[in-house]
C-alpha cells in the first residue's frame, strides 16, 4: 500500500519541495503567508514589541529575502539552457581512435587503444554511471582522474553544463601541426635561461619556423614570432617585462612567515618517455617515480617553471598573488586603507571614510572567493574533458608522430610538422621521434582538452582582476639571475597588477605546454572558460551583498573591458 504523505501543518516553514511543487500564481501568495507565519513564530507573549526589528516598506523578513535571493538564482539557472557543444569530429572520424586520449586503458603493442575498452570509457561518460565506470578496463597502476566530477553539481554559479567553449583542431589540421611543433621546440629549450632566449640559436630557430607556420595561433610581434614573444600566452597583459609574472619571484607575506618563492627545480636535460617500451607501459597506465634535483632555485627557466607547475596545489599561485596585493609595501593614502595595492575604483571601500571591507568586498571576501572559484572551474573543465571532447593528449600525438616518421604507420597527420628541424633536433638527442616529456609519469590520467590548470588561472585572476586596480604599477619589480640563486631589480616598462596577472595565468598554463602535457589550444580555451566561469559567478553573486556597489570593471583576457 502506498505510503501516504503527512499533511504540511500550516504553521511549518516553507520548504523548497513545496516552493518546486507550487505554480507561479501560488508561489507568491504562499510566500507572503510563509513570512506572516514566520514573523509570528519568532514572536512569544511575552517578547516586548520594541525588540521585533520592523519589516521595512517591503514587508518582508529577513528569512523570505535571503529565500528570494536563492529562489532566483536558481530560476536563473533553470533558464540556462545545457551548452551545446560540438566536438571536432575526430572520435568519429578514425575508427582505430588514434585522435582520442586514451591514457591508462590497454593498447596494442602499435600504441593504439582497444576499441572495446575505448568504447566503454565512452559509455560511462555518457551515463555518468559509477558502475559503468568501475568496470572500464585499467591495466595499470594508475586510475583515471576523477571522471564523475563532469557530473557533479553545484549551488553557486554557472552549472558545469552550462558554458561551451571552441572545438579543438582537428588530427589532421595544420593547426595542429604548428601546435606539435611549437612543443617540440618547447623540450628542445627547457633549459634555456629566459634571458638568454634573444641570444640563443635554438630559441631563434623555433622563432623562425612558427613565423613561417600560417597554422599557428602564437604571439607574434609585427606579423613575426620573436625571443620576446615566443611560448608566451595570448593574454592581452603577457607581453610586456620579463617571461615570469612578478607574482612568481615575488616574497609572500603568509600572515606572520614571509615565503621565499624558491622552486624545488628538475634536473637539466633529464627527460623522460623518450623510449617507445617506456612510453608504452606509461600508456597502460605504469606507475613511475618522480626524480628532482636537490637544489631550489628561482624560475629562470622552462624547465623551473614545468617544475612549479607539476607539485603546485589548484589555486596556489593565485592565493600567493593575493597575499603580494594586500602585502605590497607603500605609503597609505586615501586610495589604499592598507599596505597593498589598491582596490578596483568601483569597489565603494576604496574612498569609505568610516568603514572597511573584510567579509564583503575586502581581504577575506578576495581569500575566499579566489579558493572558491577554483574548484568550480575545474568542474567546467572536467564536463569539457570527460563528456564532450575526449581530446588526444600531446604525448599520445608524439607516439603517432614516431610511428608514421619510423615508417610503421600512415597516420594523417599535417606534413607541415614531419619535416620540422625540431623534430630532428630531438632525434639527435633522444633516437626516437617521440616528445620528450618534462616528468616522468607524463601527462596525468584524464583528456586535454581544455586544461585544468588553464581554467583555474582564467577563473582565479579573473577574480583578483576584479577586486585590485589593474592600472596600479608593481613596486620594486625583480628579475631572476640566471642561476636561479637572486634577484637583482627589473628595469623596462613599466608593469601593472593587472598585465603581470594576465602573465601569471599564462604562466601557469604554458608551463604545463612546457612539460610537454598540453596543447596550445588547451590553454586558450581554459583560460575563457574560467574567466567566464568566474564572470558569471560574480555577477551571480553581486545580489548578496548589502554596499552601495555598481558592480565589479575587469579587463578580460582579449583587452575588452567588463563591468559585472
């Protein structure tokens, strides 16, 4: 016998369920009682009536506002349509899935994946099943990184389906090639000191060869990719100063410890997955061991800068750059209530002669949300990885380019990239065709496309771009020795918080493309997912906040200005 459902009492509060089952002509009335009863129910016989706080000209109580509040973000949200992404076309084009990522499940000893084990990694990220997923095939020791998080939900922001991004190239598009090039170029300088990039020769051919590459989507200075520009992001503040965002160099006041930003550097020339078996087994899903030299040094290099980027926790660089902006040293004025750097003209703390943020639009509300938003960038991301683009990793491209450049195979790959110098430059140094990865276990167990750490950048300095003045200049800005070991005081251009922020979340993403983990494309696309992540999530934010505040004016990765 079905079980029947207790009354609701009249006196009890209004529920979501009851909210979800009402139409639109009873929710409001239903509201309005709701807070009648709700007032009444805080009052006693006995409570004097001065003590009650009035209800305002609105009528309405604390609790039916901050109900308010939640109801129309989540009917917002239930607006939204999911994005309709469209892929590349590449899991459907190739039968024998060699345009797919396959890290992890079995393969022949070709390097190519077993059909079946692909198609049920396939059928568990459709469903979203945990038993679909624990019976995908794992041959080796290492798992599959946390494919159910494409799934999850959140109560803040955008949901992880709601925002698409560009496709990635195709396998065998020339785009595609000028990426693998430039990655190849990228393990063949690892080690070369970034103020050595105008003298060095090997610098100056990859400079050569993407200039002459129509496919490539790099910086270029006057229609030509220079030592300035070279492996640099696409951010419109990257360009400017040295390769490295101050935010990297910089001393960071960590509340009572000041931290010195020394990085525990890889060993020169030490690279790894260079040997087809070695390669193989790490498809398979091998576990291997990390081996670093025993020196820590300042980024003065892609290899340091691979090297931060592999042990670096989601958000670290960005909490360490929020802690340089409230700590930089300098006068106090009207414009900086603090030693730091000045907030975003538009936040109403910045000129208050009473008051200062803290909770609301101030150090612990920029801490928090920069934790925050992390995590659900990397939702995004991980809907864009599992469920829809199931992108090749560059490593796993490597293994095709040394198959078809051996003569073992015929894959149809761009032939703008066969005959690159890099490749025989890694040829000479390694005796296989394969890119040289900066860590031994290479890329980790899940798709490309688009990178994590990207879309943690786009979403957290997008954050710190909102709170702090973008135009404010770094103070006493440095640059790194050559050894790594000081810092002697940087003279150029003036930089700005906000182009070394930009160049940070370049930074942080190219020096995942340094390691030889991520494509180019990766990287752009991740940045505008969470940049637009984070935009979202401020504007959705903006109604729970009581100050006087017209909103949020950031400048976003393509120069345009915002206001949220």
């Amino acid at each position: 016998m079905a079980k029947r459902r207790k009354s609701r009492d009249a006196t009890e509060p209004l529920t979501r369920r009851d909210a979800l089952a009402l139409g639109a002509g009873t929710l409001g009335a239903l509201l309005t009682k709701s807070t009648a009863l709700a007032g009444a129910q805080t009052r006693s016989p006995q409570s004097p009536a001065e003590l009650v706080p009035p209800t305002g000209a609105i009528q309405r109580t604390r609790r039916a506002r901050s109900y308010e509040v939640r109801l129309r973000a989540a009917q917002a949200q239930r607006r939204r349509q999911v994005a309709g992404d469209s892929t590349n076309g590449d899991e459907r084009r190739y039968s024998n899935l060699i345009a797919s990522y396959s890290k992890g499940l079995p393969h022949a000893q070709t390097g190519e994946v077993e059909p079946s084990a692909f198609q049920g990694l396939v059928r568990a990220a459709r469903s979203g099943r945990v038993e679909d997923f624990e019976i995908v095939p794992t041959p080796g020791d290492i798992r599959q990184v946390n494919p159910q998080a494409a799934f999850a939900f959140t109560l803040e922001g955008p949901d992880a389906h709601a925002l698409s991004v560009a496709s990635p190239p195709r396998f065998d598009s020339a785009e595609l090639a000028a990426e693998a090039c430039e990655l190849y170029w990228q393990a063949a300088t690892r080690d070369v000191t970034f103020d050595a990039y105008e003298s060095d020769p090997t610098v100056g051919r990859a400079c050569t060869e993407l200039s002459a590459f129509a496919g490539y989507r790099g910086p270029r200075v006057a229609g030509a990719v220079t030592p300035g520009c070279v492996f640099r992001g696409a951010t419109a503040g990257d360009l400017a100063g040295p390769y490295i965002s101050q935010f990297l160099w910089k001393e960071v006041p960590y509340g009572a410890i000041r931290l010195v930003p020394h990085v525990r550097t890889a060993t020169p020339g030490l690279d790894y997955l260079t040997v087809w078996d070695d390669w193989l087994a790490v498809q398979n899903g091998a576990g291997t061991t990390s081996r670093h030299a025993g020196t820590f040094r300042y980024i003065r290099s892609a290899r340091d800068l691979a090297a931060y980027v592999q042990l670096d926790f989601t958000y670290q660089a960005f909490l360490t750059a929020c802690l340089v902006l409230f700590g930089m040293e300098g006068t106090t004025d009207v414009r900086r209530p603090y030693k730091g750097a000045p907030f975003e003209p538009s936040i109403p703390y910045r000129t208050s002669k009473s008051q200062s943020g803290f909770s609301t639009l101030g150090v612990a509300h920029a801490l928090d949300l920069v934790a925050r938003v992390s995590n659900l960038a990397l939702q995004h991301a991980w809907y864009h990885k599992w469920v829809v683009h199931r992108w090749i990793r560059p490593e796993e491209f490597g293994g095709r380019i040394h198959r078809l450049r051996t003569g073992q195979a015929n894959y149809p790959i761009h032939p703008s990239v066969l005959g690159s110098p890099a490749l025989d430059l890694v040829f000479q140094r390694t005796k296989s065709y394969l890119l040289p990865q900066a860590y031994p276990e290479g890329c980790p167990l899940h798709p490309s496309f688009p990178s994590g750490h990207a879309t943690i950048a786009g979403a957290c300095t997008t954050v710190l771009k909102a709170f702090f003045d973008e135009s404010f200049p770094i103070e006493e800005p440095v640059v790194a020795r050559p050894d790594g070991l000081t810092l002697t005081p940087y003279s150029g251009p003036t930089l700005t918080v906000g182009g070394e922020l930009d160049k940070l979340a370049s930074n942080v993403a190219m020096g995942r493309s340094a390691a030889g983990i991520h494509w180019r494309s990766d990287n752009v696309a991740g940045l505008a997912l969470g940049e637009q992540v984070a935009l979202e999530l401020l504007g959705e934010l903006r109604a729970c906040w009581p100050e006087p505040f017209q909103g949020f004016s950031v400048t976003r990765f393509d120069g345009t200005r915002v206001v949220v």
